[in-house]
C-alpha cells in the first residue's frame, strides 16, 4: 500500500491485490488519468501487465523495470526530455523478504541491501 498525505490535509491510501505496486512522483491519490500522463508510470504500468506480477517479483527483475524508467542519459527508453537528466538512485522493496534494495547510479547499480 501507498500513504499519502492529500492537499486537503487528509490521508489517502492507496493498496493493491497481489505483489506489484507501481508509485511514482505523481500522488495515486490523483488517479489513473493523471498517472498515466507520467511516461515513466504509464512505461511501468505496460511492462507490469505484460509481465504480470510474479515477472517483477525480486528485487533483481525490479531492478530491470527500474533501469528502463530511470532519467539517465544512457537509457535509450527515456524520450527526448529537455534538461537535466538525473535519477541519482533507486529502491525496491520486498514486504514479505522484509528487504530494502537501494542501486546508486554512480556505483554501478551495485546492490546495497537493508533489512528490517
């Protein structure tokens, strides 16, 4: 599930059946519509109903979906988007594992795995 916190000082939660949620930048709290003007969470989207849950289901295939989405001049899904282009890192999370997984780009997308 996603928590977040609305305009109107109210909280929202947002949870899914089965093992994938996709949450970008963008609140959930604003709905389909507007998430889908997103490249990256309209991208995510496709690829997880193309691969349905259990084709994301480690942090390793998760990884794979991070890599497409993420804002790097050496991404050749990214569209042409004037400025800069800076995902510094990215994190997936395995509720069930209880595993955090944080990849920095300058480190090569090394694995640096927390638990709690």
């Amino acid at each position: 599930a996603v928590i977040e916190w609305g305009k109107d000082r109210q909280l929202s939660v947002t949870s899914q059946k089965g093992g994938v949620l996709v949450s970008m930048n963008t609140s959930l709290m604003e709905g389909r519509e507007s998430l889908m003007k997103d490249w990256r969470y309209a991208y995510a989207d496709k690829y997880v109903a193309e691969h349905g849950a259990e084709g994301i289901a480690t942090h390793a295939s998760m990884a794979e979906l991070m890599k497409r989405i993420s804002i790097r001049e050496d991404n050749p899904v990214v569209p042409d988007i004037p400025g800069t282009r800076a995902t510094v890192w990215t994190s997936t999370y395995d509720l069930m594992d209880r595993t955090i997984v944080i990849r920095y780009w300058e480190d090569r997308y090394k694995e640096h795995r927390l638990s709690f």
